[in-house]
C-alpha cells in the first residue's frame, strides 16, 4: 500500500493500531524520532505504523512498547475492529509438484 491509499481501503485494525500508537506516543511526550531511536526502527516505520501503511512484526509492537513503558494490552486496547478471515485475499499455491515416480537408487 502506498501513502495515497485511501483511508477506507486501508486495513482498519492497522489503522486503529497506529491511531492507538499515535495517541500514545504523544501521551508519553516522545517524537517519531525519538521512538523510532529507542525501539530500533527507522523514524519512517514509526510514520507508516501510525497512518496505518505498515504491518510491524510482535517484536517491533514489543519493542515499541517497551520504548514507550506500556504494555502490548494497552496498545490494541484502542484497537476494536478485526478483520473476516473472508475479506482477505490469498494467493494460491502456485507450486507444481512432479507426478513422476521418484527413481530408487537401490537396486
């Protein structure tokens, strides 16, 4: 998803996560920067989390957290959407396995 990815198309649990991040963030007084020095990520991976445009990983949420002394709890409480496990779409498995017979080296 790039930044001009309207905000209705934009996941809404990512979104209500970096709303939740944001609030917090500047509740514990902390600029991106900052944050993004202490929890070891890049001050744009802060920015993207925030508007919703980044899918961190529970290390980097944990990381973060620990940045800004909260606890992963209080950040997802802000969070109350979840996504149908419908809405999403998967890509097929594209593999094509071999239908020979594997040839025995014993003889």
């Amino acid at each position: 998803m790039t930044d001009d990815t309207p905000t209705e198309k934009r996941n809404a649990v990512s979104t209500a996560l970096g709303k939740s991040l944001k609030a917090i963030r500047i509740a514990a007084n902390k600029s991106q920067e900052t944050l993004a020095f202490e929890a070891e990520v890049d001050r744009t991976f802060i920015s993207l989390i925030e508007r919703g445009l980044a899918n961190p990983s529970v290390l980097t949420l944990a990381n973060i957290c620990f940045a800004l002394n909260t606890t992963m709890a209080e950040l997802f409480a802000g969070v109350n959407s979840s996504v149908p496990a419908s809405s999403h779409i998967r890509r097929s498995n594209r593999a094509q396995p071999s239908l020979k017979p594997v040839k025995s080296r014993l003889r």
